[in-house]
C-alpha cells in the first residue's frame, strides 16, 4: 500500500483514489507522516509538523466524503511555506526573529486551501525572510537536497521542494521574490509555478519585497498545478495589490498542448551555460518543437542587468518591510533592555541572521539620502526597460523558454563565502519578478546526474499557455517523474 | 561607490542593528563586490525612462473609508513580548 501511495503522488490520482473510496485521507495522511518521521530528519523540510491535528482533520474529511462532499482536493494533504500566517501554529519565516511567533489569523492561501478541504501536514523550511537560493540561511538549519544530501535544496521555498521531491508530501505552497519557487523546484526535480503578479493574495504572507513577493505552488505535475492554482486564484480585498483579472479553470484546456505556439529563446543569454546544461535546455526545448511548437531566436537586450537591478530594489524594500520587527509588538525582544534604543537595536541584532543583515544594510544604503537617485530609482527605470523588452517579445512569441539555473544544485557552503556568486544563480529567474510575469519551472534532462529545470515565462494573467506546454512536455517525457533514491 | 566603516555606522544606525567584529569585516568586504555587481546597471541609458513601481498596470483600489472588521485586541497582543493593561510595554522612555 504504501509504495502504491507515493507511486500515485499525483493530485489527480490521489483524488481519484480517494474518490472511489480505494484510498481514505486517513491512510493518506498517515503515509505522509510516516514518510516525514522516516525521512525528514536527514532532508529538514519542516519545520513544523501537526501530525496530530491533521489526522484528526483526515477522519473528518473521510466522513464528509462518505456523506457525498465533492471537493475534489478535499483530505489530500499539503505543506505551507514558513511564511504563510497560520492561525495556532508557528509561523517563523526561518528567522530567530519569529521562532516564538504564532499568527493570530490564517493567510488567504491557507484559508483557500483549507476551503477545498486539503489538510495541512505543517510548516516546510526556507531561507530566513526567503532572502536566499540555497536554503542556507534559515535559522533552522539548512534544507538538503533529497537527490544528494552535500548539496543544497535550492532556496527560498527548499523545504517545499524538498518535501514535494522526496514524497513527503503530494504539494506544498511557495513564494517567489527572485526564484524561490523556481530555483528550488529545478534542483529538487519537481514543477514549480509563479503565477503573474497580483494572481494569488499575499494576504498574510510574511513581507519580502512588496513589488516582487508572489505566491505560488510545488508539485509533481502541471496537472496539479493547475488544481492548485484553481483553489488559490481569486480577487482578495485584503490585498490591495489583488488582481481582478478573470480566471478560466485551465484543466479542460490542457489537452490543447504546445501546437502552433511561438516559443522564443533568448540565444544571448545562454552563453553562460556549461555543454551539458545547454544540452539538457535544447533537449527539453526540441521536445517542445516535436509537438508542433515553433522556436524562435529573440533579444532581451537589458536582461543582463536583471541581477544588478534586483539586488538594488529588494534589499531597498526588505530594508522598509523589515522595520516593523522592533521588539514591541511580536517576534523576539531582548533581556533587560536599559532603553527603548536598546531594546530596537539588541532584539533587531540577536534576531536577524547575517544575510538578513546585510541585504537590511544594502537597502538602507541605496535608499539612503544622496543614493536614492543613483540605485533605487534608476533600478526602476530599468526594470522599465527590461519589462517593455518582454512586451515587445510578447509581440512575436507567446511563451520564452530558458534554462530555470545557471547549472544544477551545488554543494552546501560552497558559495556562503561569496554572495556575488551565491546572487548570480536567479540570472534566469529575477526577470520575471521585475516584469510581473507568471511563469513555471519543469523538469528537463538531469544534468550530471542530478535534476535541470526548463523555464517558461508568458505575458501577465497567460498562465494557461504555460500550463499547457508544460503539460504537453511532461506527457511526452518522464523526467518529472524521478524519484531520489534517498527517499525510496 | 564604497563602503567605509564611517558610512557602514551610519547605516546600521538608520537600521537600528549592529555588527560583530568578524560581521564588520565580511560586510565591508562583501559590500565592494556586490556594489561592483550592481554598478554594471550604471551603463544603461535610461536616463529618460520613467521608473516602473509596479510591475504589472494595474490601479490599486481604493477602499471606502469605513470599518467593516473588529480587532481582536486581546488576540492580536497574545503575541507580544510585554503587555500591561491592554498596552504594550517597553522600557521607560521620559
């Protein structure tokens, strides 16, 4: 029974097995659990497990089933980033700051999932304040990587995709500042979605960079990706930030694949690549040309300044968001402060880590009178110029494709000692937090043995077409569905 | 641009923080690489290009100036390091 579960990891089979009664949410929850005891504690995806009250919620939600309830993720279980507030339960963001902070409310995502009825099993691991790519960060220890433990999970969301790849958990909840849900889903093997910006409330998701931030989902499939963002898409007043924009459920639309569609490949970007990432990328990408897409050479001439212009505006607005935390009102105050002044800079000092520290210093220092003008607002203008580059792209394609990283993952502390390097690896993914695009990371061939991401970016609020080209290559491929030997 | 100690105190006094010894110095030297890496975007014309707050264009809503939600007072100071009466305490300040 149990190999059979994690066999069927996907939410489409889960839900169809729950269903037809084959599988009840108790037997499921339990599996997981069991895999999180047996597993976890060498991977540190969670930080956070409430085993016991998802097993009661489990026993619910096979009873509402038996009385003929039709939610078709109801008693499947999931995990939520550390950073989603959940009501009664920790929510720490990885930092020492929030290690005794519990929300007094629900995020919307949470409350979205609850509503379909999925069960949350607890709370997955990231770099503090998701400011990372390699899940080094969090005070929490690091995330290892479930296909080669020396290395890491990639970051922010690494619990999350460390949860999904070892088949803790069928799918987990992710945000997105710079890559934190691409990054992590290429290295770990798995699909990881961006939705545009303003798609998914972030309603009581813990601050990052306000223009940035976006909620998003780990899964197996594009399948399930699409059920998820079914559930979590929707106009929240809460945000004011919160889109309008219509959604169609993608599911009956995803048949339709990749036919016809222009996928456009920004050749100058990929001199970077080594021989066997390049390969890897054109393999994916000429699976995508076999169905019937048509791959076209364009320019994306301001891209190579996406990193430099990122690290500009996000540590600018990190440096503003994380001013609330000063000891007062929630998250970690000092012994015996002997003023006011004192108890700001000791519990700021004791309960940042020093990556928070120095992007807090980096935005202070581009904000700050004299610097405005030459860091902040310029990074902006030319994020400008990087958005209008998609839009006349968008002109001519429907989907770009590049690879999600600059290689697959890399050894735990191998680039702590230098952040230029460590900054360099979300060269393929800032882009489309600058332009507000959705976007999604698929497995292509593994590279050296260990997982490779294709990434695809559309125009805003075109997550369909994303869908259904990922949905396309993982029908004609398998590389989404490899499991790392450390977790069988 | 560079960061010298002199500019890095001001800084972590604007941000209410401080720096171990071994903090100072990876910081300090740190700050010359990644200030290097943003730098690059100084060569971009874009001189006549208005900034881009938000990235996808779309109106912010403006809500009705009313309350339409009750606080949770006593919920929302369970959270908190120190409260006396309904207030949160700190140390004194006058």
């Amino acid at each position: 029974m149990t190999e059979d579960i994690s066999a069927s990891f996907s939410l489409t089979q889960l839900s169809h097995k729950l269903k037809t009664g084959e599988l009840s949410s108790e037997q499921l929850v339990t599996h997981c659990l069991n895999r999180i005891d047996k597993y976890d504690q060498p991977v540190n995806a969670f930080i956070t497990v409430t085993g016991e009250q998802a097993l009661s919620e489990a026993k619910q939600a096979d009873r509402r089933r038996r009385q003929g309830d039709p939610r078709p993720l109801l008693g499947i279980p999931i995990a939520h980033k550390d950073l989603f507030c959940t009501q009664g339960t920790l929510t720490s963001c990885g930092s020492r700051m929030l290690a005794n902070f519990v929300a007094p409310y629900d995020a919307t995502v949470v409350n979205r999932c609850r509503a379909a009825g999925l069960i949350s099993l607890g709370k997955t691991n990231m770099d503090e304040f998701a400011m990372g790519c390699s899940n080094e960060t969090s005070f929490f220890g690091p995330v290892n990587n479930p296909w080669d433990m020396a290395r890491t999970a990639g970051g922010s969301s690494g619990g999350s995709a460390a949860a999904v790849a070892a088949d803790l958990v069928p799918v987990a909840t992710a945000s997105d500042t710079g890559g934190s849900i691409r990054l992590p889903a290429a290295f770990c093997g798995r699909t990881g979605f961006k939705p545009t910006y303003g798609r998914i409330s972030r309603y009581g998701m813990v601050a990052f960079a306000s223009s940035l931030d976006q909620a998003g989902v780990i899964a197996r499939e594009v399948e399930d990706i699409a059920q998820m963002l079914n559930c979590l898409v929707g106009h929240d007043k809460r945000d004011s930030t919160s889109s309008r924009m219509p959604w169609t459920d993608p599911l009956p639309l995803m048949q339709k694949g990749c036919q016809k569609m222009r996928i456009g490949i920004p050749v100058a970007l990929l001199d970077r690549l080594d021989g066997d990432c390049r390969k890897s990328f054109e393999t994916a990408v000429a699976v995508l040309q076999e169905l019937d897409a048509e791959l076209v050479d364009i320019e994306l001439p301001h891209a190579h300044y996406g990193v430099a212009i990122y690290h500009v505006i996000a540590p600018a607005e990190a440096s503003a968001n994380l001013s609330r935390y000063d000891g007062v009102r929630y998250g970690h105050r000092c012994d015996s402060p002997k003023d006011l002044e004192d108890l700001y800079i000791r519990s700021r000092t004791e309960g940042f880590g020093f990556e928070v520290k120095r992007r807090i210093l980096t935005g202070t220092y581009v904000l700050s009178a004299g610097y405005a003008d030459a860091y902040y607002r310029r990074a902006q203008s030319i994020r400008r110029l990087i958005r209008d580059d998609f839009e006349k792209a968008f002109d001519r394609v429907q989907l770009v494709a590049t690879p999600t990283t600059i290689g697959p993952a890399f050894k735990k502390g191998e680039k702590l000692q230098d952040p230029v390097a460590m900054y360099q690896q979300d060269a393929f993914t800032v882009l489309a937090n600058l332009a507000g695009l959705p976007c999604i990371s698929t497995p292509a061939p593994p590279v050296a043995g260990l997982p490779y991401g294709l990434h695809l970016q559309a125009r805003p609020f075109d997550e369909i077409s994303l869908l259904q080209a990922g949905h396309a290559l993982q029908q004609h491929t398998q590389w989404h569905r490899q499991t790392p030997e450390t977790a069988t | 641009m560079s960061l010298d100690s002199q500019l890095l105190d001001h800084l972590l006094f604007l941000s209410r923080m401080e720096l171990s010894e071994n903090e100072r110095k990876l910081i300090l030297q740190d700050f010359e690489r990644t200030l290097a890496m943003i730098d690059v975007m100084h060569a971009a014309n874009c001189d006549s290009v208005p900034p881009l707050e938000n990235p996808v264009s779309q109106t912010l809503e403006l809500r009705a100036d009313e309350q339409t939600e009750e606080v949770d007072r006593e919920a929302l100071q369970q959270m908190a390091p120190e409260v006396t009466n309904g207030l949160y305490r700190v140390p004194r300040v006058i």
